[in-house]
C-alpha cells in the first residue's frame, strides 16, 4: 500500500497539477485518505484486485492488478481522454520505477521532495 500511495503522489504532484488526490504527510509521507477510499471502491465494483503476500521481512506486501473490466475501462480513458503527448509522457515516467519497491519508492519520494517526510516514522537502516 506504500507503493500505491507514493507512486500516485508522484503523479499526482508531477502531472496533474495536484488535483488527482489531496495528500498529508503523515508516518510514511505523503498519505491520501481520498486514494484509500477510491481502491476499495474499485475493488468493491470488480475493477481491481488487491492481493497481500508476505515479503522477506515477512510483512505483509500488497499486489494491485486491474481486472479484465479494469483494464477495459483503463484502457479507454487512456487512449480517448489523455492527450497523445501525456500518455507517452506516463509511460515513459512510469517505467523507470517499475523495479523499485515500496521502500525505494518512499526514499526516492523522501529525497525529492524532503518536506513529505516531516512526520515520517521512517528511519534508514
């Protein structure tokens, strides 16, 4: 869930002007109550799946995949309401944190933007 809070942040500050989701800094950065009440709502209509599994720490990650009616919706939002310049603009964005994990995402969330992490109870090993 860390993941999907600090990776919609990025884009929500770095593409849509801060208008996709309204963020507080809070234990682990910028947090959106607004983004936690969308993703159960979405699974709650079949449009995304969330998944837990353990991770070496043996804590509790979670997997959100797009169901095949996810991906249909997605899908048409991309392609008939983003402009073709923004679209290749998201792919390009997106796939350079495709191999990194929730706590990569927050550090590089940490570094770019310090004043996120006020209230963070994070601590680097």
């Amino acid at each position: 869930r860390t993941y999907i809070q600090k990776f919609l942040y990025l884009i929500t500050r770095e593409f849509f002007d801060n208008k996709l989701f309204s963020y507080v800094n809070y234990k682990y950065g910028p947090f959106s109550d607004e983004l936690n009440t969308m993703v159960t709502e979405l699974e709650f209509q079949d449009i995304i799946n969330e998944s837990a599994e353990l991770t070496k720490g043996l804590k509790t990650g979670y997997i959100y995949e797009l169901t095949p009616k996810g991906k249909k919706i997605a899908e048409e939002i991309f392609n008939k309401k983003l402009p073709i310049k923004l679209r290749s603009e998201l792919i390009e964005y997106t796939n350079k944190f495709r191999g990194f994990t929730p706590t990569d995402l927050l550090k590089y969330v940490y570094s770019k933007y310090p004043e996120v992490a006020e209230n963070s109870i994070y601590k680097e090993d």
